[in-house]
C-alpha cells in the first residue's frame, strides 16, 4: 500500500461514502477526498469515467473502482483483498 495513491470521489449526504471513508480510515490507507459538489467538474468526471453519476468512486493509481454494489452496500470483502488488509 506504500506510495498508492487513492482518490475518493464522494458527497457529505451519501451513506456507502461514509462507509467506503471509513473502510479507509479503519485500515489507515490514505486517501484525498473529491467532494462532487464542491469540485467544480468532479461529478462530470465520475460520470465521463463510469458512464453513470454513481458514488462513491475509488481511484486506486489512476484505475477506477466502484467499492460498493446497488442493494450490496460497500464490498467490504472485496475491497479488503484488493487493499491487502484483514476484513
């Protein structure tokens, strides 16, 4: 995990945000935070990255990851293998 860079595009109102921020945090990863509606353009880069307003969104060394699933909540398993760390 040393030297990867992790951005975490997300808004203050979103619940599998909190939780994706807190996965991070829990795990000590760092991260920088790209709120979409205080980025002027962010929300339209999710949208040109994934083809969908859909948060969060987890941008590991410049590749796109969505850490959770509609209905799922956050991968927490999945993302627990990608990052190397214990569920």
């Amino acid at each position: 995990m040393q030297g990867m860079q992790v951005l975490v595009y997300s808004a203050v109102w979103c619940r599998d945000c909190r939780e994706a921020k807190r996965f991070l945090e829990e795990h000590k990863i760092p991260y920088t935070e790209i709120d979409i509606e205080q980025v002027p353009g962010a929300a339209d880069e999710v949208l040109r990255h994934v083809g969908k307003r859909a948060i969060p969104q987890f941008v590991i060394d410049g590749k796109w990851v969505q850490p959770y699933r509609p209905g799922c909540g956050f991968l927490r398993q999945e993302m627990s293998a990608l990052f190397g760390v214990a569920v």
